[in-house]
C-alpha cells in the first residue's frame, strides 16, 4: 500500500505551472481518465447555472466554470486502483481517497492567478459539509466559501446522474430529490434553492 507521502510526490511529475488557463490540465486528464473530464465539465456546467441564480456576474461565472473543471484533479496522484475501484473501499483506502481535496489544493494553489486561486479553493472544500460532517478540515455553514458550497451541489448532481465504475446512473428526479432532502444537512439551503430553480429548463417534470 502507498503511503501518503508516496503519493504527495506524484506531483513531482506533473508539468510545470506556469500558464493561465486550465486547458493543459483538462489535456492531462484526459490522459489519465476521460469519463473524469467528462465529470468534470458536468459540474462545470452546473456550478455556472447555479452561480447564475446565484447572481454571480459572468466573469465570476467564467471564473467558476474553470475552477470547477479541476475540482478533482487530485485524484491523479492516487492510484486507479482506489479511485476506480468498483466495490466497497477499505477505511485505509477511503482515507487516502480524501486527501484528493489536499493534494489538488497544493497543486492548484501553486499558481498565481484568481482563476487557479478558486480552483484550489473549490478542490479543497467540494467535500465539505454545510453540517460539518464532511472533509478534510470539517468546517460548516458559510465558513466554506461559496464556491466550495456550490460545487458540491453540482458535483453530486452530475456524479449521481452518470454511471461510475461502482454505480449505475440515477434518474434526474431522484437525483434533485436527494440534493432537496440533504439541504441544509449536505447542502447549503440556498444553494439547493438556486440549483432547483437551475433546473426547471432541463427537468421541467422532475
């Protein structure tokens, strides 16, 4: 089994930071994962339609959708193995599944600009809780930034509407019933409100 450290110099090997946009590393993922890009332009896509409601200007949106593209691009320094796995995962292998959050707020936050500024942001709290019951830090409420809270609204919707390697896709009304029964536990309320009225065009039944 790798250890933590082992995997932390993963990033050793990834290419040098110093451009603007988030292109060269949707092209590295794509390398390593192509339903992961396809992910992860989903929770792009939703991030900005919730951030519209939101009243989120469109640069702040543009920003958004960037940022939301490498939400979980620290998954690239853990084995396919754990990340991929199609059964149950072991507590030891959980525990290293979650330091994805870390990993990609170390890589990210490398690079000078807002974009990547969010990027590694949003990386590091997709997985927080507004109860606090999530991870890494535990933090709650609106003490996880907005972006954090409204990735993780979309992040679920999409993960639960595609098929993984470990679960069959949801309908699209399951999928909004689950987000509507997790809100103010999983979900910030108001996101949860932004998101359903998000909705409305695409799932105009659900």
């Amino acid at each position: 089994m790798l250890e933590l450290s082992e995997l932390n110099s993963t990033f050793r090997f990834l290419p040098p930071m110093d451009f603007d946009g988030c292109t060269p590393w949707l092209t590295l993922m794509g390398f390593w994962n192509t339903e992961e890009v396809r992910h992860a332009e989903g929770v792009a896509r939703w991030s900005v339609k919730i951030a519209t409601e939101l009243g989120w200007s469109a640069l702040q949106c543009e920003e958004l959708r960037q940022a939301a593209l490498l939400h979980d691009i620290g998954k690239m320094a853990l084995p396919q193995s754990i990340v991929f796995k199609p059964g149950q995962l072991t507590t030891e292998e959980t525990r290293m599944l979650q330091q994805h959050t870390l990993f990609g707020m170390q890589v990210l936050g490398c690079v000078q600009n807002p974009v990547f500024a969010m990027a590694a942001q949003v990386a590091m709290t997709h997985h927080e809780r507004f109860d606090g019951a999530g991870y890494p830090l535990g933090v709650s409420g609106k003490n996880i930034p907005l972006a954090g809270r409204i990735v993780a609204v979309a992040d679920v919707f999409d993960a639960l509407t595609r098929t993984r390697v470990y679960k069959e896709a949801w309908s699209a009304k399951d999928a909004i019933e689950f987000i509507q029964k997790e809100s103010g536990k999983q979900f910030d309320p108001e996101v949860v409100q932004a998101f359903l009225k998000a909705t409305v065009s695409e799932y105009p039944l659900a």
